[in-house]
C-alpha cells in the first residue's frame, strides 16, 4: 500500500463520525477504498505519472514529508513536486467529481477542505521556489487522454529542465 495515511485518515473519519448512517458509510467508503488500492496496484495513476518521469530520464523521491502535502512525486533535478489527484476526494469539479445527490454537508465539508488544503500546499511550494504539477485521474481515464496528458506532461518537463539549465548556469 503506497499511502497507508490516506486510508487511516478515512478510517478515523468513521470512527469519529458522530451520526451512525454516517459512521457506516463512511467506514464502507474507507473499505472500499483500500480495496481498490490493493486491487489496482499495477495500473494506479501514480505509478503511470512515475513510469512518464522515469521514462524521461529523472530520479524521484516518494512522499516527501519535508515539503508541504507530502508530494506524491518530488523531482530535485527540477524542484518539481507532482500529485496524481483522484478527482473525488480532491474535488476537482468535473464530471468524474460525482459528490453523491444528497450527500451531507458534512462530508461535502470533508471534501471542501481537502480542496482548500491543496490549494495551500500548492501556494506553500510555489513560495519555496517548488514546481507544482497536479495530474488528475480523469485526465489519464482512457487511452486518448492519458496520451495526451503524457505529452503535454513530458513538454512541462522540457520546459523546467531549460529553466534549470538557464539557473546553473547563472550560478556558475
Ligand atoms: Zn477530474
């Protein structure tokens, strides 16, 4: 399981969840969830974002924990932090979103604030002097898109690399 965090967070939410209905949906939510995580393991969208920066040529480190929201990906050649975002628990605001009709404001909440959360995190990085890259997993659903998301993927990466370049050599 590559983030055993995600899915204790949902666990505790259950845990803590005041309402019964709630408490139960939200522990059927978590379950599932680690289910697909076990279930999906080769095909996940992180692995797919990590396979497109090994494929062009760059180290990584996992999780970071020093930089803020943990990237799921940190490139130090080109002081990039990746996410691969699911588009429910990040609130993306497309269709793949899919907030349930009826949903409780409390775990509308839930959601509101991991968006927020990000949005943070991003400004956080971006002040450190960090890249942010954010894939989401609507963007690599199907053969067309994930193309299409790859290159224009691998074309960030160009572009950073040239910025890089351009910053070693003024150091020198
Ligand atoms: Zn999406």
């Amino acid at each position: 399981m590559k983030r055993p965090g995600k899915a204790a967070r949902l666990l505790r939410e259950a845990k803590e969840s005041e309402d019964e209905e709630e408490k139960e949906r939200l522990g059927k939510e978590a379950r599932s969830f680690i289910m697909s995580r076990i279930r999906g393991k080769d095909t996940s969208p992180e692995l797919l974002v990590r396979s497109w920066v090994r494929e062009a040529g760059y180290r990584y480190r996992l999780n970071d924990r020093r930089f803020p929201g943990s990237p799921d990906i940190y490139v130090p050649r080109l002081r990039l932090a990746i996410f691969v975002n699911g588009c429910f628990w990040h609130l993306h605001g497309c269709a793949s979103t899919k907030v349930p009709v009826g949903a409780s404001s409390y775990w509308l909440m839930k959601l509101e604030r991991n968006k927020e959360r990000d949005a943070w995190n991003y400004r956080r990085l971006e002040d450190m002097g960090v890249h942010v890259l954010v894939v989401w997993e609507c963007e690599i659903r199907t053969k067309s898109r994930r193309e299409k998301a790859r290159d224009s993927f691998l074309q960030d990466l160009r572009r950073m690399d040239t910025l890089a370049s351009r910053k070693q050599n003024d150091v020198i």
